[in-house]
C-alpha cells in the first residue's frame, strides 16, 4: 500500500498531517505543490479549529505485508 502524507502547521504553530491513499503513481512535486497551495490559500481544514498557515514537507510511504502463517 502506497500513502502519500502531507505535514502542516496552523495559525497556533501546531503541526498535523493529511494522509492519501494510493496516490497516483507518477505524482509529481508539481501536483504536490498544487495541493499544498490550494490548502494553505482556500481554508478548506481547520485543525484544532484553527487556520492552515504552512506546508512543511511531504513524502511517500510504501508499506508491504506480509502475512505469517
């Protein structure tokens, strides 16, 4: 499983994460970019009840697993 997560901090310098499941595969640091500004410019989440102010870093995670029997 592949997650794309994405870290923030808000108006009151608490930081918090948005995390996307099985992104696109060739996702690019333009999409990214993207994303991020129309986050931080549109107020579409309010964590903690406060305003996105900044985009801090994304990255990929990839998980395998693997089951033991």
């Amino acid at each position: 499983m592949r997650t794309v997560r994405f870290r923030f901090k808000d108006a009151m310098n608490k930081s918090f994460t948005i995390s996307i499941d099985e992104p696109k595969d060739n996702l690019t640091y333009g999409d990214i970019t993207t994303f991020t500004g129309y986050v931080t410019q549109n107020d579409i989440f309010r964590p903690f009840g406060n305003k996105v102010t900044e985009f801090l870093g994304a990255e990929l995670v990839t998980v395998t697993r693997t089951s033991i029997d």
